[in-house]
C-alpha cells in the first residue's frame, strides 16, 4: 500500500494520552509506562503539550511550582519540586465562579504568587538576585488538577500533565515585595467558611523565593528563562483540599489580603 508511515515516539503517545483525557473529561492511565520515571522525558512530553495549546492560541503567562512539600516528595519518592507552565485561558479573576466542568478531580491550594518586573534569563540565582527581580507579590488560588486517574501519580506522571497545573487565581490587590516576607506569612484557608487548611511560607522550600530562585535555575537549563511579566505561582502554602461543585474556597495571607473563588456547574 501506498502513503506515508506514522512514526510516533512514547513521548507523542504520552503527550496524545493526556490531552485525550483533558478534551474528553475522562481521566486516563499513568503514563510511566510510556516514559518511565524520566524527568527530561516527562519535561519534553510536558513541552509538547504546551506547545499544542499555544498552536491553538493560549499564551503563556508564568510558571507554577509543585512538589515544594517534603511530605509530598516523600510521598512520591522525589528528591526535587518540578514546575508547570500558565496559560492565560487559565486565568481567573479573584471572586469568579469557575467552571468546574473544565476539572476532572480538582484540589485547591493557597499560595504567594510573584509577579516579574525583570527577565531571570542569567544565572547563578539565589534568593536575592529573584528578589530583585520580583515587581509585585499577590495572594492566589492554585486549583490543581489531574488528567490521570485517581491521582496515580509519580513525579514524571505529574511533570508530564503540566505538573497537575489547573486553573489559578489572582487576588485583586497587589503588594510590592518590600511590604511583605514571603517566608513569614501564615495562610489560613476555608471551604464553605469552614477553615480546612493553614500554613506558613516556610512551607515552600523553606521560603517562597527560595522556590522561585530554583524555578528560575531550572527554567533556564531547560531553554526556557523566565521573563518580565510572568506570574510564579510559588508552591502550597498548607495542606490541598479537594472540591467539587457548588464550594467556595477563601484563603487570607498575612499582608498579602484575601482571594476567593467558587465553583460553578455540574461536576466533569
């Protein structure tokens, strides 16, 4: 027969079994059995994906990083956080009622979000060159959420799915970096205005900018530095809830105010 032959590599196959699962509604397999436990694999399978979304014309507003727990790692067996890429159809304004109908199995967690006012795109980093480079600081919503069934995940599981990124949600109000620090703030988080979640920026790598400074080593050893005008969100602050349709979640940060969101529509 004629035509041409289809080639596609375990990374096309991963890439294809989670956008499928995000399109359809339905949750798929793990893909570790496509590319093992391979961090550069799963960070390639994560590219590809991100890459059919600005095709389609999202674009790419900040990064999230995941895994900043030591619990969480030590539950998954990593020994380092990961990151995922925002995309602006990701974004939501604080108050908004999300469409739970574009979640599969959502978890929201409370975080200090940076805004970039200079691009990170030459290393070494540390605490205080990030520093320098934050423009304002804002309380947000991450809400977290898995392509892959019942959160079977290990660390190339997670960085594949764009490190389980969701939706996510600013605050209304900004801060400059100098009115807060980010390692001290305590975060105190309700479902239904029942608080179930605390904690402090400590929770994050020790410190939120801590947790920026190795995003921005790690964005740049993979080719991609981040830049001016890119949201970070920085990594949990307290324990994930998970939610479904009709909640409304509210977190208060320490200087940084409040931010809200609930969510709308029938279950996915």
């Amino acid at each position: 027969m004629g035509g041409m032959t289809t080639r596609t590599t375990p990374l096309d196959q991963a890439a294809s079994r989670l956008a499928a699962a995000a399109h359809s509604g339905v949750p798929c397999p793990p893909v570790r059995d496509l590319i093992g436990n391979d961090g550069a694999a799963a960070y390639a399978v994560q590219q590809q994906g991100i890459a059919a979304r600005t095709a389609a014309g999202a674009r790419v507003v900040g990064r999230k990083i995941g895994l900043t727990s030591p619990v969480v790692r030590q539950q998954l067996g990593v020994d380092q956080p990961d990151f995922g890429v925002l995309l602006d159809d990701m974004r939501y304004q604080d108050g908004a009622a999300l469409p739970i109908g574009r979640l599969l199995q959502p978890r929201v967690e409370a975080e200090v979000a940076f805004v970039l006012g200079a691009d990170l795109a030459q290393g070494p980093f540390d605490v205080a060159t990030v520093a320098a480079a934050v423009d304002r600081v804002v309380a947000s919503l991450e809400i977290v959420d898995s392509r892959i069934a019942n959160w079977d995940i290990t660390f190339a599981d997670t960085v594949a799915d764009n490190a389980s990124a969701g939706l996510f949600v600013l605050a209304a109000q900004d801060f400059p970096l100098d009115a807060v620090v980010p390692r001290e703030v305590e975060m105190t988080m309700s479902l239904n205005g029942e608080v179930v979640s605390t904690g402090t920026g400590a929770a994050s790598l020790g410190d939120p900018l801590a947790a920026l400074a190795w995003l921005a080593t790690t964005a740049l050893e993979l080719g991609t530095p981040l830049a001016t005008g890119d949201v970070v969100l920085s990594g949990a602050l307290g324990p994930v809830v998970p939610v479904q349709a009709g909640d409304r979640v509210e977190a208060t940060i320490t200087g940084l105010g409040t931010v809200s969101a609930s969510f709308a529509g029938e279950p996915a």
